[in-house]
C-alpha cells in the first residue's frame, strides 16, 4: 500500500511517499511560498520518481503550516503529531524535537512510543526560526547554505545581543560598520538561534536523544551551537527537513 504526506510549510513543500508504512519511495522538496504551485510541483515530482499514478496511492495527508489550503487531502494533520512520529520512525529512542522551520520553532517531549506528551512553540517572533537566519544572510551577501562553512572558521565569535530580528539587523550592519569578520558574524548568528530555541527546549524539559528537525537542522553552525546551549548530543538525519512529511505518510498509513 502506498501513502502520501504532504508537508506544507512556509517557505517550502515537502511530499513523502511512503511503501506499507515503513519504506520511502520518493521524496521532494521544493522551495515555494503558501499559496504557490509549490504543493503540485513536490507532489508531481514524487509520483514521477516513484513511477507511480496518483490513484495508485490508498491515502493522502496534509500538515503544515498551509495544510488548510491544500484540499486534495483525505486528511489534515498537526505538524506536532506528524514530526512525533517522523522522528520516531528514523530515530526510536527520541525523546525531545527540536524543529525549527521557516516561520515557527517547536519543541516536543515524546515518550517511550514516539507519542508526543509535551510541547512548547515560538510563532509570535522570527527570532530563532530560519527566517531570521535568510534576514541575517541577506545583510551579509551570503547565500543560506554558507552560513554553516563560515561558523567554522569563527575564531572569536560576536554575541548577538537582540532577541527581535529588526534589532538584530541592526546590531549586525554595526558590526560589520566596525570590521568584524564575516565568519566570527555567522558564528554569533547561529549561537542567537541555539540559545533562542534553547531556551524552549529547557521550559519542556530536555529528555535525551535530542533530535533535530526541520530545515535549520540541516545547517552544523546551529545544531553544533544548540548542542553546545543544551549540554547534549544532537542527534540529526540527513532528511531532517522531510520529518512533517514522512509522519504525514505514516499517519496516512496508520488511518488505512
């Protein structure tokens, strides 16, 4: 049987097919805004990967930030329930979810089954969410993906004083005005989202493993910077961002 999640984010759709609830067929992400064609355009490369026709697939699920929007759905799903048993499924033994996307951060506690108990959420600030990190790249000429090369020549990273993203742009054009150097910059930008995000993590309550999802997780500057915040190892995959959109299948799974 072959399940559909659909993980509508802000900045990005993701699209998992998923075999008989536990293999990956296919996988997309595509970098589009809610309310673009970024939804048909992920779902249309997985059914291409896969070789499979739409009616081929017993159950569909949406989650996400703009999962209300999407109406091809057999059912719209929370993306706390959906990166619980994501991450569960690449990584049993977590125990805390730390999933920072575009516009949001959340933490999660979940129990021995995967099952999320306990959560905390950041949606009223960009700080510490990956908008802040697109804002701060954008100041210094770098693309996203640079931002993890550049934390790691840091020699004497800058503390980023400011919680709010406006005044944080501020702080940054000050310090470049004064000539500190990109590297030790990006590495004083990570460190404010590791201590932001941190700070959440500690108010549910860290239960180890800690793993990471979302897109931030990708970048090594933040994750190496939150395990430094936390006292712990962070424990990552390489389809981090994909965790909405594989729980989403799961669930589909699970419903059929």
């Amino acid at each position: 049987m072959f399940t559909l999640g659909i993980d509508i984010g802000s900045t990005t759709s993701k699209a998992i097919i998923l075999k008989d609830g536990q293999e990956i067929v296919s996988s997309s992400i595509v970098i589009a805004t809610v309310g673009t064609d970024g939804v048909s355009r992920a779902i249309d490369h997985v059914l291409e990967e896969s070789g499979l026709q739409k009616e081929a697939i017993s159950c569909t699920v949406a989650t996400g930030y703009g999962r209300q929007t999407y109406e091809g759905a057999d059912f719209q799903v929370s993306e706390l329930t959906c990166h619980a048993l994501g991450v569960h499924h690449v990584c049993p033994g977590a125990g805390t979810v730390i999933d920072i996307g575009g516009q949001d951060a959340k933490v999660l506690s979940l129990n021995g089954q995967g099952r999320m108990v306990n959560f905390v959420m950041n949606d009223k600030c960009a700080a510490g969410t990956g908008r802040f990190l697109d804002v701060m790249a954008n100041i210094l000429k770098l693309d996203i993906s640079q931002l993890e090369v550049e934390a790691a020549k840091a020699e004497n990273p800058v503390n980023i004083s400011s919680t709010c993203t406006v005044f944080a742009e501020s702080e940054v054009i000050s310090q470049l005005a004064a000539g500190t150097q990109i590297p030790d910059l990006v590495a004083g930008i990570c460190q404010s989202v590791a201590t932001r995000v941190a700070s959440l993590a500690k108010r549910v309550g860290i239960k180890e493993q800690v793993f990471m999802s979302g897109g931030v997780a990708r970048n090594a500057g933040v994750r190496n910077a939150m395990a430094k915040e936390l006292g712990v190892e962070i424990q990552y995959h390489p389809m981090a961002q994909l965790m909405g959109a594989l729980g989403a299948s799961i669930y589909a799974f699970q419903k059929k």
